[in-house]
C-alpha cells in the first residue's frame, strides 16, 4: 500500500465520528493555513499604510471594544451545546426554539451594550486614558463608532457559526473566516490610493467586512439549508432561555476571565509601557501563535464530538481523542521552541526595518502561548460534558491577579512588555494544574463533588 492510499484511508476508515472529525480538521486546517497567509500579508501592509502609532492605536480599540461586547452571558456557546444536543435527538422543535431565542435575547443585549459604549464613547476622556496624541483624538472618536456598530452586528450575527460548529461542520465556519480575511486584504491594497494614512478609512474598512460577511451569511443560510431553524418571534421560550443561560452563564464568566487575561495585554502594553510596544507584541503573538489556532480547529470539532460521545457514554473515544490531542501538543513544544530559533529573520523578512522586536518578548510569549493550549486541549473534554463550575472558578481567580500581577511586573521589577505578559502566565499556572486533573477524573468516572459540575 503506498503512502496516499495509506492517508486516504486513514481519512475514510474507522468510527464514523471520527472520521467526520478527521476530514472537517483537515479542510480546516488548509483554510486556517491560507487565512494566516493572508493575515501575515495584511499586517506589514497595515503598519506600513498606518505606521506604528495609528496601527497600535487601531489594536488597541479592537481589544477594547472586543472586550466589552463579550457580554453576551455566553449565550452563543450554550447554545452551540443545546443545539447540538436538539439535532443529536432529532428533535427540530427544540433546535429552533434555542435558535430563536438565543438570537432575540443576544440581540436585545448587544443592543444595549452598542448604545451604552456609544454613550461613553463621547462623554468619557478615554483617549486620554490611552494617551492618544491630541491631533488623533477626533479620528479616534469617530473610528470608535464604526467599530462599536459593526462588532454589536458580528456578535449577533456570528451565531450562525455556532450552528455550523454544533451540526460538526467547521471546515464552513473556516471558509466563511477565509473570505473575510481576504476581502480585507483586497480593501487594504485599494485604500493606499483612496487617502493617506487614514486610520479613519482603514478601520471602518476593516470593522464593515468582519460585520456583513458573518451577516449575509446568516441571511442566506437560514433562508435555505437552515430554513427550519430560522430564527422567529413566535419561537421565543424563555425556559429555553433559561436552559440557555444557566449554562451560559458558565461559559459567560469563563469568556470574561479569557478576556481579562488575553485581550487586555495591548490595553496595558499601551497604558503603562507604550504604543509602540503595542505592534511588537501583537507581532510576535501573531507568528507564534500559529500553532494555537490548530487547537481552536481542533477544540472547535472536538467539541460538538464529545457533547454526542458523552451523550452515548463513548469514554473510550473520548479517552482516545484525548490522547491523540495531547500527542500533537507535544509536538507543538518542538515547534515552538524552532520558531522562536528562527524569529530574528522572519521578522526581518515578514516586517523588514519597520518593528524591531526583542528576542525576550518572543521567548516569554511562546512561553504563554505553550501554556494556553496546555489549558485548552483539556477544555475540549471539560466543554463538551457541560462540567465547566470548576474551570469557572479557575478562570475567575487567573482574571482577578492577572492585572495587579501584570502591573507588579511592570511597575516594580520594570520588565515592560515582558512583564505584561509573565504576568498572563502566572495567572494561568493554577488552571494548568487543575484542568488535567478533573479531565482524568470524568475519564475514569471518579469526578465526584466539585469535580463533577
């Protein structure tokens, strides 16, 4: 048997479920591979169109805005679950009524957050918060606008994904993210001859494409392959909200805690070392963690494949799975350990003499992006048994000594960009420790107590 025959029935043969995890991972990771390409176009483009300050500007109040329309009570992601465990059950009725009342709910509360930040947007100095320069401060305000209407339309929206990940078709999730990387990249080529330096243009560019991709294709979808789960009014159930929520809200307080910890380092870069450190990290995070994103395609199938394996008590898949997961992250160490070898000439082949970046911030943000994956893979088990009370509590206390850690490094020992993010890495040390330990435990059907919520 050659070898391409050996690959394709590696990819053909064996449980059905995995088998279908297989191939989705697989076109998957060819699309992630393609919008990453992209990605590592677009960012010279955009520091070389916006230069250092206004591109670490643009960063800053994507983290920002990111941030504070998270407040979604996590419904998107209980009903990734709820929907998946409808359609496991055949049951259409359900399906569409999580459907349509995850979407009226969240869109009630997006809405309101989207006029709140608005409101703050214009009466509170925040720009001197971030100490933007006084001529940039006007541009700024009103890039914020743009940027806070299009997110409030992702978040809605993207729950259209959700159902792709909970019907185990990810790969479309992947594609749909492919094209909005590239119509991007199109806007990026063409805005150099529409104004100079316009960090106005470029974000609204930026912010419009990532809102009406996920927007259209919720409209198309729903009216076709989806059409039975199309959301309505009239299948609204608060009880389902209910169910929603009590899940959610798990899920909610873990996000929070995820944001609190990864998306404020440009926020801290920018308050308490500099704007230009904002680029450097957010350079160096975006080449080494590559990697990482191969486990968000795997979390991301593996999810809804464990929600029906435990459904059906298939721990032996589920141990297998789990094992195979922690085989490839082993070999992301190697991986990183080479990346951060070779980071002195990609950067100078990827940026040129724009951005200087430290070997230092390379190395310690290898070091956080090895440690978050670690925490990951076991989330995938932890996420799909819906035993997620003890994550909860672990994510929550790494959010509350994240910050005052992060600023002890900076301010007192003076590390600068560095200390921010060592600053992630001890706040994660406690999740590290105790994700395999319950993951182990529900294996081996021994979670009782905390163990098992």
């Amino acid at each position: 048997m050659n070898v391409i025959e050996r690959i394709k029935k590696a990819f053909v043969e064996g449980n059905e479920r995995t088998v279908r995890a297989k191939k989705n991972v697989l076109l998957s990771i060819l699309l992630k591979a393609l919008g990453i390409l992209i990605g590592f176009a677009y960012f010279p483009l955009s520091l070389d169109y916006l230069g250092t300050v206004k591109f670490g500007i643009f960063l800053t109040l994507l983290s920002i805005v990111d941030w504070f329309l998270n407040f979604d009570i996590g419904i998107g992601l209980g009903l990734r679950n709820k929907f998946g465990e409808s359609i496991a059950g055949d049951d259409d009725e359900n399906a569409v009524r999580y459907v349509s009342t995850a979407y009226v709910v969240l869109g009630a509360i997006i809405a309101g957050a989207t006029i709140l930040l608005l409101i703050l947007n214009f009466t509170l100095p925040w720009t001197d918060w971030l100490n933007i320069p006084v001529e940039l401060r006007n541009e700024v305000v009103q890039l914020a606008v743009v940027i806070i209407i299009a997110f409030g339309i992702r978040f809605v929206a993207g729950n259209i994904y959700e159902i792709f990940y909970a019907v185990q078709k990810m790969a479309y999730v992947e594609f749909f993210s492919f094209l909005t990387k590239a119509s991007f990249l199109v806007l990026i080529l063409i805005i150099p001859f529409i104004a100079h330096e316009s960090l106005l243009l470029f974000g609204t560019a930026n912010s419009l494409t990532f809102a009406l991709v996920p927007l259209i294709v919720g409209i198309y979808y729903f009216s076709r392959k989806f059409n039975k789960y199309r959301p309505s009014l009239k299948f609204v159930r608060m009880d389902y909200f209910k169910n929603l929520f009590s899940l959610g809200i798990k899920f909610f307080m873990i996000n929070i805690a995820m944001l609190i910890i990864h998306q404020t380092n440009n926020i801290l870069i920018a308050g308490f070392v500099s704007l230009e450190g904002v680029p450097q990290y957010e350079a160096a995070y975006k080449y080494l963690s590559i990697f990482m994103l191969l486990f968000v395609i795997i979390n991301n199938q593996l999810w809804p494949s464990n929600i029906e394996a435990y459904a059906k008590n298939d721990f032996e898949w589920m141990k297998k799975s789990m094992r195979t997961v922690l085989k490839i992250w082993t070999g992301t160490l190697f991986l990183a350990t080479l990346m951060v070898l070779l980071s002195p000439f990609v950067y100078r082949l990827w940026l040129g003499e724009n951005l200087a970046i430290p070997a230092s911030i390379s190395i310690i943000v290898a070091v956080s992006v090895c440690l978050t994956t670690w925490v990951n893979l076991f989330n995938i088990i932890l996420n799909g048994t819906g035993k997620i009370k003890l994550q909860m509590y672990a994510w929550l206390f790494a959010a509350l000594i994240n910050i005052p850690v992060s600023l002890f490094f900076v301010k007192v020992m003076d590390l600068g960009v560095v200390g921010i993010v060592l600053g992630t890495i001890v706040s994660l040390v406690p999740l590290a420790i105790l994700s395999p330990i319950q993951v182990s435990k529900i294996l081996s059907r021994k979670d009782e107590g905390i163990w098992a919520k």
